[in-house]
C-alpha cells in the first residue's frame, strides 16, 4: 500500500509516503541512503540493521527509527524476516534530524496502531483510516525520540540561522556564497568559516545537500522525467545531475527511482 497523502494529527505536518507489511527471504539493502524517516517494527528477530561500526540485531516488540539521510545496510539470518515499515516526512523540530538509527520500547498505543495497520495491511483493506492510523503512528513514534537527537538551534547566531532556512527553503536558487555573505552582512571569509562552526558543513555542500534530497522525494513520488527533475532542482542538465546525484548517493537517479522499496 503506497500513498503520498499530507496530513497530520500534530502541529507538525507528517506526510506518510509508503507503509507496508511482509515477509521476505533476503532484506539485503546496501549503502541505502534516502531523504525520509522509516520506521520498522519486526515480528520476528532474523533482520539486522548496520550502521557505521554498530550492528543492531532487530528484535520482536522493538520500534526502530532511522532518520533521513542515514547511510545503512540491511542483512538476514536464520529465514524469513517479518516486519512492518512505514515511511514518512515531518516537519517542525524533526525536519533536519538526519544520521542516526534509534531503538525504542515503544508504548503500548503506538503498538496498537501498528498491530492494527498490520491487519489492514495483510487484508490489503484501509482506505483513510491508513493514513489516519499512519499519522497516528508517527505522532507516537516521534513523542518517544529522546531530545538528544534533534538539532539544537538555541545557541546559533540569528543572521546565520536565516540564511540556513532560507536556503532550506529553496535550495533551488543556488545562492553563491558572496551573496550569501552579503545577506548576513559579513565578509566572506567570516561568513563561510561561522556558517561551518554553526552547522558543521559548508555553505555550497548544505545547498548541494538540500538539493539532492529535494531531487531523490520527487524521483519517488513524481513520474517526471530526469530532466525535468534536474531541472526543477537547480541542475544544470541531466548529465550534471546524475553525476553528482551518483557521486553522492552511490546509486543513479534512475536505478534509486527504480530502487525496490523495503
């Protein structure tokens, strides 16, 4: 079951993009690096999740959550795996939470949410109350995130922080750093060195970066041409973008829309 419905039971927007249950013989994802949340809950303990030097043993009762733009790999063992998974966009305090792999308890509703899901999902029923039951899921998915793992902007500079949302807000529009500095009423220099001690990369990487993840949602969701996706997010031509698309995410623009979803 697969829908790219907005909507939200919180005061952060939530956008379910594909949710599913099965049973499978091989979940072996390599290197997977996509621009949402996913959300697993195993029924069984034969998946694994590897992440940078951390291998996490799925466990039956467990909620898995792994953020947007998370490099991992996925493996089995011992047969079959069993598991439910839902993939979702939020907005708010949650939108730049980004490399990591969390595993929680999960609470006895959010449990039931997801029992319920599962038996809509295998009687391929649902209709609406999946993605009231979807939006419902990640409402009591995300209560549970410990604070550790969402960007603290408390402590950065006003002028810096304006130019970071703005150019999340359109990364399009390919800003050169000089201009970026003259928004921010600072020489160069400065300003590339204070936008790095803020937020830990580069001006032009974090452009490049929101761009990419723009390009890999409309890849999923859209039937759009390449080109016209290049396009649409600020590349040059196709070729440019499955350059950099395939330097950065290891995979092409068309085998990651042709990219099988698990």
């Amino acid at each position: 079951m697969a829908n790219h419905e907005a909507f939200s039971l919180a005061p952060f927007p939530v956008e379910i993009l594909y949710m599913r249950y099965d049973v499978i013989q091989e979940w072996n994802l390599i290197d997977l690096q996509m621009p949402y949340w996913r959300l697993y809950r195993p029924v069984n303990a034969c998946g694994y999740i590897h992440f940078k030097d951390r291998t996490i043993h799925l466990m039956p009762g467990k909620i898995y959550l792994i953020a947007p733009n998370t490099v991992f790999t996925t493996s089995t063992r011992g047969g079959l795996i069993e598991k439910f998974y839902l993939h979702f966009t939020i907005g708010g305090l949650y939108a730049d939470c980004s490399d990591f792999v969390a595993e929680l308890a999960g609470s006895p509703p959010l449990h039931g949410v997801i029992d319920r899901l599962s038996e809509l999902l295998q009687a391929r029923q649902g209709g609406d109350a999946l993605k009231l039951l979807g939006c419902a899921a990640v409402n009591l998915v995300i209560e549970q995130l410990p604070q550790e793992y969402l960007l603290d902007l408390r402590n950065i500079e006003s002028q810096m922080l304006a130019i970071w949302q703005m150019i999340k807000r359109d990364p399009t529009l390919n800003y050169s750093n000089r201009k970026l500095a003259a928004m921010a009423h600072m020489s160069l220099g400065p300003f590339i060195k204070k936008f790095y001690s803020s937020f830990a990369i580069t001006p032009q990487h974090f452009i490049l970066e929101k761009k990419l993840e723009l390009a890999a949602l409309y890849l999923l969701q859209s039937d759009e041409s390449i080109s016209a996706i290049a396009e649409k997010c600020g590349f040059c031509n196709r070729y440019y973008f499955t350059r950099i698309f395939t330097k950065y995410r290891k995979i092409s623009p068309a085998a990651f829309r042709k990219h099988e979803r698990h």
